[in-house]
C-alpha cells in the first residue's frame, strides 16, 4: 500500500481534557477515539505510508496483530471520509 493517510481538511483530532479521551471533530459531528485509535490516527500525517504506521505500532505494541488490524482500521476511517 503505498497510501499516506492524513485527517481529510473537514476533521480535526483534539484530546477533551474534561472526558480524558481523544475526539475526531467533524462538522456537525463528533467521534470518540477509544483504546488505541488515537495513536494510530496520530501517525496519519501524510508523512508515513501504511506500512510504515504498521512498522512503528509494531515496535510499540510487540505481539499484537497490528499487519491485519491497522490497515482495516485505516480502510474503514478512509470510508468514512476523515482520512483522505
């Protein structure tokens, strides 16, 4: 997969201090980031491939599935419309 994702122009990633959880800001929306998610949607800064967000969430998280979960995770935000 040669994909850089970044958040599309429309969506903002912030952290809510008062729920301490990490939120996606969409027009007319908001989506709450559990777990990981955020960390992940934090390397989407068009700077890194896909396999390259794999390779570093590898490194982090030693054992966990992230060659199968980090690209369906990122397909389905690119569906969705906030990653472009």
């Amino acid at each position: 997969m040669t994909w850089r994702p970044a958040l599309s122009r429309s969506v903002m990633l912030r952290h809510d201090c008062v729920r301490a959880t990490d939120l996606l800001l969409l027009p007319e929306r908001v989506v709450v980031l559990r777990g990981t998610a955020a960390g992940i949607v934090r390397l989407c800064d068009g700077s890194r491939a896909v396999p390259e967000i794999v390779a570093v969430l590898g490194e982090r998280f030693p054992g966990a599935p992230v060659a199968d979960d980090v690209p369906a995770f990122l397909t389905a935000l690119r569906k969705e419309g906030w990653l472009q």
